[in-house]
C-alpha cells in the first residue's frame, strides 16, 4: 500500500515535500466475556490480548447434537487474533451490488481443513448483516437440517457458528454463508464511490479497499494474513457495468431480466486483504508485456486519455521485475484503476492495483514533472508488492515492513532502471531524512513491533514500516553488495512463494542459510549451524548478519556516531540520537541506557579515493587514517542509517572544505552534511551560527539537492518565526533569503525547460520567492495569471510554475474564485491538487475557513483530500489556529468519518500541531489531548504531537537569540 500525502509530518526534514505514512485502530477494553442469551445477541466486549505466538486450543467439543438457539451458547473465543485449529483452503464468493439502492448480497462457501475436534468455527465479520449459516461435510452434506445459531463479538470483530456436530480433526468441510450489508461509507471494505461527468451527472461505482483489517466488511472470512486460501469470485451486475476482481472473467452468464453474472477464474492462493472486486463504468486502454501478462489502465471515460503514461510504465515495471526477481508474474493479467475516492495512495491487490487519481493518471498539459514521477514511483510501489508482499506475506502485521520497507526501496530501484531521466535516486536521500525526523523522537518504535488490534495493525503503516524499512534495506544492501542482495532477496522470494515469512527467514537468506530439511535435500544453502561461522568479510571480519540486523528492526530510532581526530586514528563513540533530550538534561543516561547498534561505517579522505569501511559493534571505536588526511567524511554518500557528529573543530573543518573545494565530495555527501549539521543544532551538540556558516557556500553549489536542502532549513525558521510574533526577525529572515539565493531566483525562466532537477529546483525556489513577495517574482506570476484569466482558464501554464502562478493569484477576490470554479470543473487531477493548494495560501480567514467547511462537507472537496486542506491551512499562518480549532471542534466527526486508525487523523493531529512553538500552544495541545483521553492513549500520534512542540518550544528557547545575532550580523 502507499500513502498518498507524502508529507514529513515530524519535522524531521527541512522540506514539505512528498513522502509517506499511514495508520492506527481503537484498543479494546477488556470487559470480560460474556454470555448470549439468544440467536444473533451481540456481545457487548470481551478481552483484548493475546501473544502473537499464540497457541490455540479449541472450546470443548460436544459429541450430542443439542437443542439450537436455546439460550445456553456463550462465545467461544476470547482473544483478537483467530483460533489455528480451523484452516480455510478455498472461498467461493457470489456477491451482487446494488449500485441503485447502494447495497449488496452475497454468499459465501469456505472449504476449512479442522485440525482439532470441535463444535464451533470462529471467523471475521464486520457490519455484515448475516442471514443464514450451514455446514457441509466433503460430500456436501448438511450436518445439521437446522439453521445454525451465528453469535457475534462486535469488539472482536469475529462471528463464532456453533455445529451440533463435532467437527472431526482431519476432515475438510464447507462452510456456507448468505450475507447483506450496505455498501459503506468512507474507504474500506465494499464501499461506494462517485465521479461527476462534464454534463454535472453523478455516477455510482462500488469498490473494495481491504488492507489491514477489512476484508471481513465485504463478507465473513479469516481475515489474517496467514490464512492463504484461493478464491473464486463471482460478481453479478447491470449491462451498463463492467466487474473487475484479481483473476480474468472465464465466462459471463445471463440471468434472469437484465442481470449478468461474471464469472472469474480461481485464484492463486493468497491472503484475503488482497482480494479486490469492483463495478463500474470505466474505459480502459491495454498492452501486452514481454512475457505475455495484459495490462490494462482503468479510468472514468472522460479520464481515459490520461491513463496511457501510466500503461507504459506499468509494462516496464512488470518486465523489470520479472528479471530483477526472475520469478514470472503468476497471474495472466494485471489491472490498475483510478478510483475517484480512494484515501490512501494505491494498493496492491494481486491483479487488480487500486489507485487515487492522482497516483495514476498524468495529464501532460497539466501534470508537472514532479507528477510524472510520482506516478512512476507509486506503479513501482505497487508492482513490487505482487512479489513482496502477495507472493511472500509478512507472517503477521509486526513485520509489515518486510512489505512496505521492500516496496519502498524497490520504488527507487526500479524506476532508477526503467527511467533513468527522472533521477529518483535524487529523492532517496530525503526518504531517509523523513525516517530520521521520526525516528529521533522518543515516540518512535521499531521497525518490527507488536501489534494485535485493527488499530494498532493500522498504526504500523507509518513512516517506519515505508522510509526507514527502505533505509535500513539501502544500507544493507551496500553492505552486502548489490549482487549478494538480489540473489539473497531472489532466493527468499522462492523459498517462501504463496507462504509467509518472519524478519528471521529473510536474514536467513540473504545469509544463504536454510533448515536442516533444505540442507540435506541438497539445496545451494549452508545449514543453520553453518550460519554463524559463514561470513560475509565486511572490511575484514567475520559478520553475523542476523545479529547485525536485529539492532536496527528490534530496537527503536537510530545511532548518533561522534568522531575525534586524534593525530593518525578517528576516535568514534555511538549513542541513541534524540532530538527531544539534551546531553545537559537529566533524563538522558536513562534515555541512552540499553541501545547498541552494529553500524556499517563507511568513510573517505582528501588522501584517497577509496571508501573504507568498518563495522562499529560496541560503544567506543577508532580507526586509523593516517596523519597525512586533513579531513575525513563518515557516512559517505549516506549509505548508512546514522546521523555523524564531527567534534572539536570538525564542523569548522568541513565548512572550510565546502568553502574551498565543495566538489571534493559527492552531492550525496554535502546534502548529509547540511542534513545532519541542522539536527545536530536541534539536538544541542551543535550551534545554530556553526550550521547557517557551513551552507555558506550555497552561493557556488550547482546542484540541486544541497542547494535545497540548506534552502528547506531557512524556510522552516522562517514558518516558525512568521507564526510568532516577531516583525523584524522575520523581515530580517525574508531579506537573507532573498538576498543570499537571488542569483539562483533570477536565473529561472517560467518555463518547463530543463532537465529533471533543474526543474524541481524551478519549480521549489519560484515558489519561495512568491511567497517571500520578491517583487520580481510577484510581477511575472500575476501577468501569468492575468493571462489565464483572459483565456477563462484555457491557457496551459508551464506545469512547473503553475501552482506559483495559482497561488499569487489567490490572493485576489476574484482570482480566488475563478480557482474554485475552475476546480470544480477540472478533469485534471493534478490540476485540482495545484488549485487547491493555491486557494489555501490566501490571507482572507474567511475563505480559509470555508475550505475545511467544504472539505467536511465532502461535496465540492471530496472527503479524501480533507486532511490535506487542514494540513495546508495550518501551513498558512493566517489559517494556523483555524486548522487546529477545527481539528478540535469537529474531533469526533473526523473520526467517524475516517476511523481513529486511519492516516489523516495522523495528518490532521501532527500537521496543525507541527510548528506550535510556545508553552502556551503546548498547554493548548495537552489539554486537548486529555479531553479526547480515551482515544488520544491508544494514537502513537498525540505522542508524535506533543514530543513535536516541546522540541519546537526548546528550539526557540535555545537558539531565535542565536538566529537574531547572526542576521544582523550579515545584515552589516
């Protein structure tokens, strides 16, 4: 799955710019169990937890057939993760979608394999109204001639069916069931969604979105990731409709009136988050890949010419992976469809990859480059996913970054293959910036946590599962070579094809260690025993891998490595870093205490071209350079997953080599510098004037990363400081910038000329010098507007300048409206997303305020982008208490609406929270918080928040004086 708002919501990297998140569900309180006393009562609770080792044991079986439905059933289940005595090998689904009175009917029949003797079968299902239960035996038997008594766990989301007959260990049985429910409201499960057409006529399509947890809202299942099963769908649907699920129609059958059932062809077997079934009215266009796979791009029909980059992409992704895993795709087709209400980015049902219209569809008239790559990379995500993530599933939810962190990383892998123009490899290093904002919080978590309840399932799709599940892949990748890594990853992919896998059986393979069984059947890998002592030579030593890797998934956050030159030898010392807790605060020892990580350092010198390498495995280390270097860069290229300090006058010495010979070190490496030199000021081991001295040299950097990089920090200071009340700090700030980048500025044309990075940098310091209202620029974005004003909105602007031009132009009364009407109107997605940006930098609050009314209200703005509006209008510092008295007022609707659990709360919470800066505004924040107690505990969210503005408020504390001294300083 991917995020669609890819936003670093921690502050943790300079910029706002795309990245990702997701997740978090409602604990259960423990209630204890209770006894139903009829048919079909709902219980009203029952206790929350169990190991996610469990080892199941079956309620006693009955071995007398008793009366049914006479009040002397309890539920026989009481933790959240379902019994393993009971195995599903086979669905077959029949479901019918009303897309008329917005419902739908369905039957099930789920071939089980019982394992243990019992009387019960205890599965999922949510809001499903059920009407009838049976179970068959092989032959297709009924076990009983009466209606079976379905009782209900609402808290538990699970439904127990008690047969007055044993279930036999070792038997197989059929398990049948009739169901009806609306179709829901929101984003997940079988859910309705609509599209207007030019004419203003609404139209109706139904479609599904499973993942984590909500399978079991479309129809009863074992909803569990480990539960693989096939599945055979049938969809029964008007003519005007087309139906789409993961396999290809094998046949279409008339029925009575109008009425045709599609019949699709069985699956492969897989987990039931990633069955998919939709009925709409789309158009689509099609290609063939190398090896024979058809895909198919599927839009609203006055979309559908919009759809043709994404068919290119998609066939060269689904041919790179072919032979980058030199696995064949298993299944004979692979669709991918727009879905005009979608509230994460795409998702990856096996065959049938969803998508927002913004993650599919590119419009070269008003699509900018920056759209054109994230298109490309999210079809990368989700083509990943058919092999990580379909063909191998995570064993269970705690290690969901063996899905996310592996699509994450393949994201750059394979777009940097396939389109080598759109230099995604330029992007990487602000993932791993993004993991690192997060990750030096308090609040942060392993990369593999616990995690038992839907909302706790859904809080791991966040920043850690994707970016930092990508970096630590990267940096292991690099340590291992590129060639070891793929075969290791080709190699666990055929291992456990159509099965599940643990952290541990990755380790495994990349350390080409297997079982005993594999070992002796004579497979190409070493004996577990043999593990230990076969070693990969990583600057000459023997290396446990599975050691190595466990201190960067079982522990949180990341390694501080501080370096001291002492004549010839680098003394190094590695601690937790924190940017929340000083070294001078008392708390620190106890924040520090128990963390080690074994680091793949990798560093370079003025005396040698080499990279030389050394694995740090304890707290203090050195390493020898000799006396001859005059300086050393650690982390090189940013490979590694750690933060580097450079004490005494290290930090002087860098600054004077990016001064004097900045190209001496890669793009990569003056990024890192300017990354970590700035997080170091947060962190107190650095101060602010040492950080704004090193990017200095700016003035002669060509190239685009650094030089946004070191720009992204001054403009956050900038928010911070615009939001308080300091006139001149902030005049005095706008100057510098304008001052200091106007050479940069000045040499921009409005234009979409250019390669790739010159156009992102077009496109990023246009936008900053709008906003700091650069007469220039204020002069050439409103003729530009003007201009498409006279043309009533027919005049394509150069795409990379276009959400500058939309946003000057908001600043008028006129021109704000005439951007709402053209948003309304728009076929053009990514044309919507500029608009919409641009009508939330107006300074009116009045406007403002009817941009979230209209987002609540989900006609105009469609539901889905709502938590983007709140996030812009807290950006804006005329909207920055209005987003967080909404977010307030309006709590408990937001959250029915999007569910506790869900990415926008996440958005919503830490993105009008994120450049709070005063005691007060934290005051404001906690008590918040303590009105909402009972849903703040269970969001690792309000945490994020809180942690947020305390190192807001300790920032200013510590260094607005700093900043004030050294402007006027370069004022002189």
């Amino acid at each position: 799955m991917s995020s669609e708002l890819r936003v670093d919501l921690s502050n943790g990297s300079a910029s706002f710019q795309s990245i990702s998140f997701t997740n978090i569900p409602l604990t259960m309180i423990p209630v204890g169990l209770l006894v139903l006393l009829a048919f079909n009562i709902h219980l009203v609770g029952s206790q929350a937890s169990q190991s996610s080792q469990q080892v199941a044991s079956p309620p006693s079986p009955t071995a007398e057939p008793s009366p049914l439905g006479d009040g002397n059933l309890s539920f026989p289940w009481s933790r959240l993760r379902l019994p393993r005595y009971i195995v599903p090998f086979h669905y077959h689904l029949l479901l019918h979608p009303n897309l008329t009175t917005l419902s739908f009917t369905g039957t099930v029949q789920i071939q089980i394999d019982v394992q243990n003797n019992t009387n019960w079968v205890v599965l999922h299902s949510k809001g499903l109204q059920i009407s009838k239960a049976t179970i068959l035996d092989q032959n297709l038997n009924h076990l009983s001639d009466q209606v079976l008594p379905v009782l209900h766990n609402p808290s538990h989301e699970q439904i127990g069916i008690f047969s007055p007959r044993v279930l036999s260990s070792g038997q197989k049985y059929f398990l049948y069931i009739e169901f009806e429910a609306e179709l829901a409201e929101g984003f997940y499960g079988f859910y309705k969604s609509t599209y207007r057409t030019s004419e203003g006529k609404t139209r109706y399509l139904a479609s599904t979105h499973f993942e984590p947890t909500s399978a079991r809202m479309a129809f009863p299942c074992f909803d569990e990731p480990s539960f693989k099963a096939n599945f055979s769908v049938r969809i029964r649907r008007s003519p005007e409709y087309i139906s789409l699920s993961n396999m290809p129609v094998i046949k279409t059958v008339q029925l009575n009136g109008d009425l045709l059932e599609d019949q699709f062809a069985p699956s492969v077997t897989m987990s039931t988050y990633l069955v998919a079934f939709i009925v709409c009215d789309f158009k689509s266009v099609s290609a063939t890949t190398t090896s024979g796979v058809k895909v198919s791009i599927y839009a609203a029909p006055e979309k559908w010419m919009q759809t043709h980059y994404a068919l290119e992409v998609a066939v060269k992704m689904l041919d790179f992976y072919e032979e980058y895993f030199n696995i064949r795709y298993p299944l004979p087709k692979q669709d991918l469809i727009a879905i005009p209400d979608f509230q994460v980015g795409a998702m990856e049902n096996w065959g049938l990859t969803t998508y927002r219209e913004t993650s599919l569809l590119y419009d070269p008239l008003t699509s900018s480059i920056s759209d054109k790559l994230w298109v490309t990379m999210v079809i990368g995500h989700e083509l990943a996913h058919q092999w990580f993530g379909n063909l191998v599933t995570m064993n269970w939810w705690n290690d969901l970054w063996l899905n996310e962190g592996f699509a994450r990383y393949m994201e750059y892998i394979s777009v940097e293959a396939t389109y080598p123009i759109l230099k995604v490899d330029e992007y990487l290093l602000h993932t791993c910036f993004v993991a690192i904002g997060l990750d030096s919080l308090n609040s942060s978590r392993p990369i593999s946590s616990p995690a038992e309840s839907p909302t706790q399932i859904e809080e791991m799709f966040d920043t850690v599962s994707y970016d930092k599940g990508a970096c630590v892949l990267h940096m292991l990748r690099h340590f291992l070579t590129e060639k070891v890594f793929q075969s290791g990853i080709v190699r666990y992919l055929r291992k456990f094809s159509y099965g599940n896998a643990h952290n541990q059986d990755l380790w495994d393979s990349l350390s080409n260690t297997c079982s005993e069984d594999d070992f002796t059947s004579s497979k190409h890998c070493y004996s577990s025993g043999q593990a230990s002592k076969n070693a990969y030579l990583f600057a000459g030593e023997h290396l446990n891998l599975t050691a190595m890797m466990n201190t960067w998934t079982l522990q949180k956050g990341l390694p501080l490595v501080t370096v001291t030159r002492k004549g010839p030898r680098l003394l190094l010392r590695q601690d937790r870093f924190l940017r929340t807790v000083l070294p001078s605060d008392p708390q620190w020892q106890a924040v520090q205490q128990g963390f080690l990580w074994h680091i793949p350092l990798t560093y370079k010198t003025d005396i040698s071209s080499t990279i030389h390498r050394h694995m740090m495995t304890s707290p203090t280390d050195s390493v020898y350079i000799g006396e001859e270097a005059s300086w050393v860069k650690i982390n090189s290229d940013m490979t590694g997953y750690y933060v580097v300090h450079y004490a005494d006058d290290g930090w002087d010495v860098m600054a004077k080599l990016l001064r004097e010979n900045h190209t001496a070190l890669s793009y990569k490496d003056r990024t890192h510098l300017i990354h970590n030199a700035f997080h170091l000021v947060t962190a107190g081991h650095l101060p602010l004037n040492k950080a704004l001295d090193l990017i200095g040299y700016l003035q002669v950097e060509k190239h685009t990363v650094p030089l946004l990089e070191g720009l992204a920090f001054l403009e956050v200071f900038y928010h911070i400081v615009e939001k308080r009340d300091e006139p001149t700090l902030t005049k005095n700030l706008e100057k510098y910038i304008l001052q200091f980048f106007r050479a940069v500025i000045d040499q921009q044309t409005w234009s979409d000329s250019g390669t790739v990075s010159e156009r992102r940098l077009r496109s990023e310091v246009l936008s900053l010098a709008c906003h700091l209202e650069y007469p220039p620029c204020l002069e050439r974005a409103n003729q530009h507007f003007k201009d498409w004003l006279h043309s009533n909105g027919t005049l394509n602007l150069p795409t990379d300048v276009a959400e500058t031009v939309f946003s000057v132009g908001a600043q008028g009364d006129h021109g704000w409206t005439s951007l709402l009407n053209t948003y309304k109107i728009s076929l053009s997605e990514a044309q919507k997303n500029k608009v919409l940006l641009a009508l939330a930098t107006t300074k009116d609050t009045d406007k403002l305020q009817r941009l979230l009314a209209m987002g609540l209200e989900g006609e105009v703005i469609r539901s889905q982008d709502l938590s983007h509006v709140v996030w812009m209008v807290a950006r804006n510092p005329k909207g920055h208490y209005l987003a967080w008295n909404f977010v307030k007022q309006n709590w408990h609707t937001l959250v029915e609406k999007f569910q506790l659990g869900s990415s926008c709360i996440r958005t919503m919470i830490v993105g009008t929270t994120g450049q709070f800066s005063s005691p007060e505004e934290l005051t404001q924040v906690q008590l918040f918080f303590e009105s909402i107690k009972e849903q703040a505990s269970q969001l690792r969210a309000t945490q994020l928040a809180l942690e947020n503005v305390q190192k807001n408020i300790r920032w200013v504390q510590r260094n607005l004086e700093t900043l004030r001294n050294w402007l006027n300083e370069q004022m002189k």
